[in-house]
C-alpha cells in the first residue's frame, strides 16, 4: 500500500492479524485512532503492554491473574467445594456472566489431544487432582468444549475423579434457547432427546 | 468484572470502545494477545504509539503523512493535473483499490454543516481553492458522501469552481453492483434511471 504513510499501513496489518478482524475492520480502527485523541490511543497501547507484563497463571487453579492466585480463588463467599473444570482461561467469563455459578475453577490449558502429541501429562490434570486429595471438594463440573477431543478427555476425567468419591457432573446438552427444531443438527436433537427433562 | 483480573479487565474496556468492537469481541481479542506470543503484542501497542507519534497532514492535499507530503503528492507518475475532493483522509483508501484513478487528492476534513456550525472556513476548501489558482489542475473530481449535508457542499464547491475555468465532476449515481431492484430504494433508483448510461 505505498499510497498511504507506513505507520498506517503498519498498523493496519497489526490490527488485521487479530482473529475476527478483517482488512475493512483493521483499516476502520486505525482511522478511528488517527482522529480521536491521544490519549484514547495510549491507553490502548499501555493496556497492552500491562496485559503481557503483569498476567501469569494463578497458583491454585490457572486462571490468568495479576496475584500470586486469581481473584475467584480470593474470593472467601465463593463455594470452595465445588470446582469447575474448563480448558482456556478465556471459558470462565462466560460462565461467570451466567451468574449462575459460585463455586471456584480449574483451567486445563487445554484439551488431550494424541494426534497433536497433547497427553495428559501436558495439560494442569496432576494439579487438579492435588486439589481433590484433602476431601474439601465435593463435586467437580466438567465444562469442557462439547467435540470429540473434549468429550474424550471428560470421560477420561470422569474415569480418574470419580473413585475419588466425588460427584462429578458435565454441562446439559441440549437444543440452545433460540434454536429452532426444523435446522437442528441430528446429534443436539438426539441428545436433547436422551437427556429430556421433566416439567 | 471482580472475578478478572484488572489488567485483562482494562484491556477489554478499551478494544470495547473502538468502532465495531462489542464487549465479546473484546474478550477475544484481549485473550488472543493474553495467549500469543509477547512480540506480537508489543508490535501492536507499538504500532499505535508511533501512529499517533508520526503522522500529521500533507502540507499540499491534508491527506496523513509521516513525511511533510504525502506518498501520492510524492509520487511523480500520478497525475497532478487531476485533484480529487473527499471528505476524510480514510476516503483515500477504497478510492485507491478500485485502481481506477491516478490523480491527486485534496482532503478537505469534514462538511459544511451549518446545524453544528461547521462554514467553509472550518474545512480546507480556501486550501483547495490555492491549489487551482496557477492553471495546472484541469478537473476536480468531487467524491463527498452521498448524503444531504455533502451534497449541499458539493454544490457549493462545484459553484465555486466551474467559474474557474475548472471541470468539475462528481461520483457516478446509480445502483450499486450486486443489488436488487426490488429492493432499491426509491432515490436511488430515481438517480440511476435520471442517469441511464448508453451501453
């Protein structure tokens, strides 16, 4: 693009390799920037740099934090016997936005994955297991992704934690609010079929 | 958001308040860089800093530049004999892909808009005016937005400018490749049947 200055350009190839932005997308954000004032721009530029400065992974359970542990795990009106298990930290603010869940998290950090050369051994199922040895916790929430590699390693979890004696439980699968019958895909229909609930 | 961390919080707050960017993408954004490498955020923040640092207006058409004068004033193989008007340096660059027009631009920063007290001194248009005076320029191209406030101005610069001597033509009307006619609106429609074109 030699027609346009190079910090421009530059920037508007920064902004297009993040996901879910496109070349319109990157070009619009950096006029955005160019006509608002400076500060607006620098406290991106700064947000950015903290963020990759001060965030490391909680000591307890390996979510991101600024702390030696997270701010749920600080947290003492939290339900610490109930965890639930999720693969990337980025899981756990949709949950929370549910407001329907006050216990405490586990991050895998991924999912278990041979193909890929991911064993259990790579992703935060030993510490997982740690945390359950002191019989505080009475019921591990499985809420991994729902595809094949996922649901493989929640059974596997399930297999490992439940002779600990503690209940282990996934997320409902089922038709999504919102969804309609006619366009469902076999596998949602059938298995809100399977799991159909009382009334 | 207590249950994240201040930084990662912070971060989502300000991709939140760029155009087009709603608080889910903002999340993802903000975890894309939280899981990437450090150096592609650092490109990114830094590619802003600069951005803001460098570039200020081409002393001859108030496109942005990093230079006193813009690439396309630079460039001696375009036409300088041909100006185009546009209202905002970001107009530049779709005008530049279409790969259809060689000449020179002339950003004039806005539009006459009386409501909000904006008259032909707050916009470059006595720049415009300069530029034409030795006789070099033998068509304006006026490629405002086509709505009311532009199209007023519109008319006022090609009053301005026809007395000149100049040419002064604008952006073509007419329906927009891939649309529908059932579905066109009316002054569209209008526009493009008023300008019907031989084949």
């Amino acid at each position: 693009m030699r027609f346009v200055a190079e910090p421009i350009a530059r920037l508007i190839e920064e902004f297009n390799k993040l996901p879910g932005i496109g070349p319109k997308s990157a070009q619009r954000l950096t006029y955005h920037l160019l006509r608002n004032s400076d500060e607006e721009a620098r406290a991106l530029a700064e947000a950015i740099i903290v963020l990759k400065e001060k965030i490391k992974l909680c000591s307890l359970c390996f979510n991101n934090t600024d702390g030696d542990t997270c701010p749920v795990c600080q947290d003492a009106e939290r339900d610490h016997s109930k965890i639930c298990v999720v693969e990337r930290p980025s899981d756990i603010l949709p949950l929370e936005h549910t407001r329907k869940y006050n216990g405490v998290y586990h991050v895998l950090h991924g999912t278990i994955n041979p193909a890929q050369g991911i064993g259990p051994e790579e992703l935060k199922i030993k510490d997982l297991l740690a945390r359950l040895q002191d019989g505080s916790v009475t019921e591990v929430i499985i809420a991994t992704n729902p595809n094949v590699e996922s649901e493989t390693m929640a059974m596997y979890l399930q297999r490992i934690i439940a002779p600990l004696g503690i209940r282990v439980t996934r997320l409902a699968r089922g038709l999504p609010f919102g969804a309609e019958l006619e366009y469902a895909d076999d596998l949602t229909l059938g298995q809100a079929l399977e799991n159909r609930q009382e009334f």
